[in-house]
C-alpha cells in the first residue's frame, strides 16, 4: 500500500526516473511535491500499471501536486558521464525546477549524491512505496514514452512507439540492420557480442 509521504515534511519531494536500460533514447527523470492530503488509490510505480491508467494518472498528477518537474537526459550525455550518472543529473535538475525548494528528498533506488544541503534518503523500490515517488515514476514515464513515440516518426524501422527503445529482439535486428542513429547510446553493448570457441 502506498503511503502519503515518507515524513510529516509538507516540503517533501519525490524522485524517480525511466529509460535507464534502453539502448536509445534519453532517460527521463521526474521529481514531485505533494499537496498536503493528496492521495490517489490508482497510483502505483509506473511498471505496473497500464500505459492507459499512466495516460489518465498524468494529468490528475500534474493538476494536483504541490509542484512537479521533469528533464530529459539525452544520449550524448548519458555516453559521457554514464547512465547512473545521467540519472542522477537529471534527478537534480528536476529537483532544480521545482517552483519550491524541498526540505527532504526520497529517491526511488540504492543510489543519489547529495543535492545541495538538503537531505535525502534512498529507497528500494520506492515507486511501490511512496506516493511522491510513485507519481515521479508515472511522470517520468509518460513524458519519456511520447519522446520516444516522437522520435518514432524520424526512424520508424528500429519500432520505437513499440519497444520504447529497450533492449528487445526486433530493436537489436533493426540495429543491425540500418545501424545506429543519434538518438542510440553508443557506450551501451547494443549488439550482443558472439562468442567463439577455438577448438
């Protein structure tokens, strides 16, 4: 069951992001504060949910929190400074956006450097947890899913209104295929590498 907030802080945020196993595309990273007494029973971590529940949950989000952001890391940046690195970033930046500074902050995952002074607090699936982290979640993966259904248009052959950009069979025969494209993470092992046996 999700809890209102992690603390009896009214300025608490909550962060979380999606896209960070996709081999293209960027990783999208949201942070949230609640308004004091919000609570919606439909809102869950974004992963179990319907992309049509996520479509309807969005706007009640956007409508109803205290203030909420959201930040696109894209995949030059993700290459250059890694992606827990990037989802971090991006974490931060939308933390930065927020129209008010949050006194506490939760973050969905094992990870987070400290931002600014203010403290914070990792959680292991969080989304399942928390509803401020929850509602990131959604966020971060309905802005992330029209990116990629935008994106779609401009290279249709690798599926990406699909498969999103994760690691699925048809996007690796697309790769393969036609190559790679600006939007792919060139760190990433896009293609599974064949081993072979000197016998």
């Amino acid at each position: 069951m999700l809890l209102n907030t992690h603390s009896n802080r009214s300025l608490e945020a909550g962060t979380d992001e999606a896209g960070r196993g996709c081999l293209a595309g960027p990783v999208t990273a949201a942070a949230v504060i609640l308004k004091e007494g919000f609570y919606n029973e439909l809102i869950n971590d974004s992963k179990q949910l319907s992309e049509k529940k996520r479509a309807l949950l969005r706007p009640i989000i956007e409508q109803q929190v205290h203030t909420y952001a959201v930040v696109h890391i894209e995949p030059q940046e993700i290459d250059r400074i890694n992606i827990l690195n990037a989802s971090i970033l991006g974490m931060h930046y939308a933390i930065e956006q927020l129209i008010y500074q949050p006194e506490f902050i939760i973050v969905d995952g094992n990870r987070f450097k400290k931002y600014q002074e203010i403290p914070h607090q990792c959680i292991i699936k969080g989304d399942g947890k928390y509803l401020s982290i929850a509602a990131a979640s959604i966020l971060a993966k309905t802005y992330r899913d029209e990116y990629m259904n935008r994106i779609h248009e401009e290279y249709p052959m690798y599926q990406w209104k699909k498969n999103k950009g994760y690691p699925t069979k048809e996007h690796r025969e697309a790769i393969r295929r036609y190559g790679t494209t600006k939007y792919h993470r060139k760190s990433f092992r896009l293609l599974p590498q064949q081993l072979k046996l000197d016998l």
